[in-house]
C-alpha cells in the first residue's frame, strides 16, 4: 500500500524535473457552483499532463543495470509522452506501445521525445500483454501507467501542491482512468489534519471502478467508447484499487456532453486548453454532480493534449 512517505520522497525526486503547476480560481466557477473551487492546471506540466509526474519518479529511481536496458510503456498517448520526455532527460532508451487510434499529436509528441513506438489494435489487443512481451524481448523495464508504486506517489505529488498551497478543503475531485492518480492523491488526503472527501470521476460510458467498488472486487469491462480516451481504461489496477477502496469515498459520473461543456468553459473562462480527460472532474462541479454549497474543493484538470482541429470539432458540438 502506498504511503504518505512514497509520495514524499517522489516529491524529493521530482524537484527540478518537474514543473509546480499553479492553481487557478474563478468568481463565475464559484458562483454556479455556490462553493470556493481551486483548479490544479496539471495540463501545464511537462509534457501536458500528470503523467510526467509519475513517470519521471519511476525512471529516477532506476538501477544503473535498468537505465541502461531501457524501458517499456503502453498508453494511449499521455503516459507515453511522459515515459518518452522522462526517459530522454535520463539518457534512458524507451519503447512505447500505442494503439493505431492514438490521436495523432500524442504520438508526434512521443515520437518527438525520441522514442520509439510499436501499434497495437485497443479493440482486439491487450495492451498489458503486448507491452509486456515488448519489455521481455528487449530486456526493459516496464512502467505501467498506474499500477506502479512510484507511479502513484509521483501523481500523488500534485495534491501534496495542492495542499501546500490551499487550506481547509473539503473536497477533491480527480479524473480517474486506471487510477494512479487519485490513488496518489487520496493517500495525500487522507493523511491531512482535516477530513477531505476524496471523489472520482469517470465517464458515463466507463465506470468501471464505480462498478468494482460496488461489487468490492475489479471489474473489467469492454472498451468505453468515450471522447475521454484517457480515460478509456476496462478495469482498475492491481495496485490502485486497494487504494481507491480504502480512501476514496466515492464515484461520480459525467456524460460527453458534460465534458465538452467543461473544456468550453475552461477555454473562454479560465483560458485554458483542456483534452476530455483533463476536463471531466470539472465537469461534475460544473454540470452539478455534487454539491458543492458552502465547501471548498479542490480539483484536478489533468491534462490538455488535444489538437486544434479535434478541440474545435468538440466544443461546437451541439
């Protein structure tokens, strides 16, 4: 089980690798919600989302034997950059796998970091598998994009950021996919002064860690078919869900419709660009999901790596 001390340490290690993204407030975001919300721009880090976090934490704690093999990763796009950019800073040879439907910068992106990329199909491939044959033929390491005790306490770092800087929250809401990142947070949460209800964020298509903390085992499910490809993730990790289990208090859901609205309003409001996945946990504050009357609540906008074409496709949706 992750620890507030795993989460620490990462914070050690990633000073100077990654960026401390600021924290954004807006008077028309309180005035919908009738609550106090503060925003962690995570769509500001390196590479353009939390992932970098987690990624650079695991590589830095490599053996000299295992930098120098290599590593392994599969993502849909914004653990490969991360794996890509972190591995790069460390001299660090990286392969990533990818599914064909990637959307097209992720993979420039990653591609541009100097790694190298074999496709695989999301609909008929395991992405775990096929990675983890990748990692054996080459003698790498592989760094999953949650399951990985460095993994979460480096996501976990951007609410030791957030708690740093704001005081008595009562809620923090994160996007969750695999579930690195809100199990790193809630370890943080769970160990502040004050109560903190920790809350996920799914897409309504993929809730399929709502439906494992029902059935109180993981429950894998089809592929979601969501514009949340981050979020397209068919069960919880090994690893994360014990966390989520123990420290998250709930699960909330959000249509595409709700997304699109959040990275509309991110976009003419607090001037930020914001991918699906990065816009979800706000948009269960702004869609009303929770209430959030008289509360302070702090949320994660996880990631802004989105086309220009794509972004503007979605937001003049009707």
């Amino acid at each position: 089980m992750i620890e507030l001390a795993d989460v620490e340490a990462a914070a050690e290690r990633l000073a100077g690798r990654a960026h401390r993204t600021p924290v954004f407030t807006s008077t028309e975001l309180n005035r919908r919600t009738g609550g106090e919300l503060f925003l962690k721009a995570e769509s500001l880090q390196r590479t353009g989302s939390f992932k970098f976090r987690g990624a650079a934490n695991a590589i830095a704690s490599l053996s000299d034997a295992e930098r120098e093999a290599g590593v392994a990763a599969f993502s849909s796009g914004n653990h490969a950059q991360a794996v890509a950019l972190a591995a790069k800073l460390e001299g660090v040879p990286a392969t990533i796998v990818m599914p064909h439907d990637a959307p097209s910068i992720k993979v420039a992106a990653t591609v541009g970091y100097g790694a190298e990329i074999v496709r695989y199909d999301r609909y008929t491939e395991d992405r775990a598998a096929v990675a983890a044959t990748v990692a054996a033929e080459r003698g790498a390491t592989l760094i999953p994009p949650y399951d990985r005790l460095e993994v979460m306490a480096g996501q976990g770092t951007a609410a030791l950021e957030v708690f740093a800087e704001v005081a008595d929250v009562d809620h923090l809401l994160v996007c969750v996919g695999g579930g690195g990142l809100i199990a790193g947070c809630a370890t943080v949460a769970a160990a502040q002064p004050q109560p903190v209800r920790v809350i996920g964020i799914e897409p309504e298509a993929g809730d399929d860690v709502r439906q494992s903390l029902e059935a109180g085992r993981r429950v894998e499910i089809d592929v979601p078919r969501t514009i949340a490809d981050g979020q397209q993730v068919t069960g919880p990790g090994e690893l994360t869900f014990p966390v989520i289990q123990g420290r998250v208090a709930a699960i909330e859901l959000v249509s595409d419709a709700e997304i699109i609205d959040a990275m509309r309003f991110a976009f003419e409001r607090l001037k930020l660009v914001l991918e699906p996945s990065g816009a979800s946990a706000l948009a269960a504050a702004l869609a009303g999901r929770l209430d959030l009357t008289g509360t302070r609540t702090a949320i994660t906008l996880s990631g802004g790596n989105i086309g220009l074409e794509r972004f503007t496709n979605l937001i003049n949706e009707v």
